[in-house]
C-alpha cells in the first residue's frame, strides 16, 4: 500500500488496547484519516517508543499513513512531533477553545475532503489563542470554519419575511431555520431566541474584515461577555444542523449547555 506523507493535527483520540491509539487527524493534504496508530505506546529495550510515548490531542506532526481502499481505518506509520503547544497548554480557557475548534473541524469537514487554508487557519489559531487574543482569535476561526463548509447561518435577513435587519431593532434567532428572524415574525417561529442584534453586526463585520496571508487581519478585542452569546448561539445552530450533541460546548459556555 503506498505511503502518504502529510502535516496533520490531531483532532481525536482514543486508547485503543493497552499499546494503541486510534485517531482522528486532519491533514493538510489530505483532510480529516481516521488512522490506527498501533504500539504508540510500547516502548522498546532502549525505552524509546515509536510514536514519541503517544499522540495528544491538539498536536502538530508531520504524518506517514497508509489508506487502505475501503478508506476505513487507515495505519500510522511514522509521526514526528512538529509543535506540542506548550505555551496553550497553560492556559486552560485556550485549551477548551482548542479543543472545541478541534471537534468542530472534526464534525464539520467530511473525512478525505481536504481544506488546506481552514488547516493553515486552524494552525495559525492556536498560535494566537495562546496569546491574550483568545475570544476574538476562537471566534474568527469559528466563523471561517463555517463558512467554508457551508454552515454558515443566515445573520443580514429575517428568514422568514426577507427582510433586511438593522442594529436596531429585536433581533432573534432560529436554529430550526438556520438564521435571524425580525421582530414581526417571531410570533410564527417557535424555536426563536433574542439576541443582542449588536452581536449579530459584529459577527458580520468581523467576515469582513481585511486579510493577510488568509489570516483576519485587525481583529477587535473581545471578552466572553461578547463571545459566549455567539458561540452559543453557533453550537445551537451546529448541533440542530448536524442533529448531533457537541461535547465542548459544556466547558466553553458560560452556565454550560
Ligand atoms: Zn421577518
């Protein structure tokens, strides 16, 4: 079988018998393998083992797997440890963040359909999120993620009359109908909740502003006061999009889920 060489970030992993991991990485080249990573933590007479002891959620590797035809579970063969991410790791608000980027990529991108700028993204985020930057550095990944895999919800027009909504008037919105909703129709839309209409104009801007090398370039600073709305707002989307219960949502969100 031939050997696929690729950059990937972990994006899930289970032990798997007492010397093996299974995982879910997303490659530049090649999008999300399911791979199994066996003996990665055998470890031989001289102590090295052959995976570096394991592979952790979050890491960066420069990857060699096989695919096998069926391209069910394909096998690790090589990995070398490119950035473990130990300034993130400190911080635990940075980590969650991390890891629920991570299980959006995972739910989001279809296994074997690469998105080599969303990987350079996602890298280039976890930079930034082990800075002060966190909210606004998570928040502007989110919204590229769906965008570019066409989750992305309706935020200018009621989605029930068309109309245009301003930063002014109530503003609400629908996971049933993927979007706001104006103020005249939330009578027929029973799944509806306001939102500050000023954290919708804000998520907009922030799709508009300029970019450098893919990279949103001057974004503003947030807090969670601004972002915990949003993004729960988007995992309520996500999850009646997806019909599937995300995981991090309970330790990114303020009160939970
Ligand atoms: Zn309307």
């Amino acid at each position: 079988m031939p050997l696929t060489p690729d950059r990937c970030i972990c994006l899930r992993k289970v032990e798997y018998s007492e010397t093996s991991q299974i995982l879910s990485l997303f490659g530049r080249a090649q999008g999300v393998v399911r791979l199994i990573a066996k003996g990665a933590h055998r470890t031989t007479k001289q102590g090295a083992s052959k995976f570096g002891g394991g592979i952790d959620l979050l890491d960066i590797g420069q990857a060699v797997f096989t695919l096998d035809l069926e391209r069910h579970l394909g096998t690790l063969t090589e990995w070398t440890l490119v950035e473990g991410h130990l300034t993130l790791r400190r911080n635990l608000r940075a980590m969650y963040l991390s890891q629920y980027a991570a299980e959006l990529v995972g739910y989001l991108i279809q296994e074997h359909d690469p998105h080599p700028q969303l990987f350079d993204r996602f890298e280039q985020t976890m930079n930034d999120l082990a800075s002060p930057r966190v909210e606004e550095a998570f928040l502007a990944f989110e919204l590229d993620l769906l965008k570019e895999t066409g989750y992305f919800p309706e935020l200018a027009a009621c989605t029930e009359c068309g109309s245009m909504l301003s930063d002014r008037e109530p503003t609400y919105f629908s996971s049933s109908r993927s979007g706001v909703v104006c103020r005249n129709c939330e009578g027929v839309v029973h799944d509806r909740a306001a939102i500050d209409p000023r954290l919708v104009r804000l998520t907009q801007s922030i799709l508009k502003l300029p970019r450098v090398d893919g990279q949103t370039h001057r974004l503003p600073r947030l807090t969670r006061h601004q972002t915990d709305p949003i993004n729960r707002l988007l995992a309520d989307h996500i999850e009646h999009t997806l019909q599937k219960r995300l995981r991090l949502p309970a330790y990114v969100l303020e009160n939970g889920k």
